[in-house]
C-alpha cells in the first residue's frame, strides 16, 4: 500500500488524547463558522481582510469537519494534520501579530494560547503519528498468522 508510511506509527496509545484534543477543536470550530457566519466565518474573515471571505470561510470550515473526523478517528492522521497546520499558521498570522504589535506580547500570548496549542498538537501528530488506538493502526496491522494460511 502506497500510504503505509505515513499510517505507520509507534506513538504510545496516549496519543489518542491530543487527537480528540485537536480533532475536536478543530471540528467543532469548523461547524461553527458554518452555524454563526457573521461572527465565526465569512463575517470573521472579512473584518481580519481575508480575500474572498465567504468563499473562503466555506473551504475552511470544510477542512476543519472533515480533518477534526479524521484526527478524532486516528484515519490519516499525518495528511490530515498538513492542512489544520496550515490553517493555524494563517490564523496566527492574521489575527495574532496584529495583536502583538497594537497590545503586546502578553495580550498576544493571551489571545494566542488555544492557536498555539492547535498548531503544536498538529505538528505533534504530524510526527508521531495516530498510535495504536486508531484506524491508522488497524489498516497497517500485519495479518494473523492464521489468515496468512488461508491465503495460501
């Protein structure tokens, strides 16, 4: 299977606690800006001066259900934390140096902390991987010895 490498992990089963961590954040957030458009999505996206803000705010929110699933599952874990990496780097970038340079550091890091640890988590499981408590595990899992058998 051409995807084996990156479902491969020797993550400890703890790990299952950042991915509902993360995966849930991420879901919920994303069905949020499709639930409370002005204040979550395309309204949201306006205000910070995002280019096309509905557009976009429907493509986010899109990655962010369907990678937050993905996460919570352990299901492509690696390729699934690609984009919310992404959506947290625009996010810090967008909304939380203009904080830095209007109110400082430490209103930053205030605003910053739930961005932050989104970002740290993805990139964690980016590396580690799903962990033995994921789909992930269960598709890269060696067959029993007994099915290897049958097979021939």
């Amino acid at each position: 299977m051409l995807l084996q490498p990156l479902l491969r992990t020797s993550a400890p089963a703890s790990v299952l606690l950042i991915r509902l961590m993360v995966g849930f954040v991420f879901f919920s957030e994303g069905l949020q800006k499709f639930l409370y458009p002005a204040s979550r999505g395309a309204g949201r996206f306006e205000k910070i001066g995002l280019p096309s803000p509905e557009a976009l705010s429907y493509f986010v929110a899109s990655f962010e259900v369907a990678c937050g699933v993905l996460l919570m599952l352990g299901l492509l874990t690696r390729l699934a934390s690609l984009p919310t990496i992404a959506i947290m780097l625009v996010a810090i970038v967008t909304t939380k140096l203009p904080v830095l340079a209007d109110a400082g550091f430490w209103q930053m890091a205030h605003d910053a902390r739930t961005d932050w640890s989104m970002l740290l988590g993805s990139i964690f499981l980016f590396i580690v991987g799903a962990g033995p408590l994921s789909m992930d595990a269960k598709l890269t899992a060696p067959d029993p010895p007994d099915a290897r058998k049958e097979d021939a």
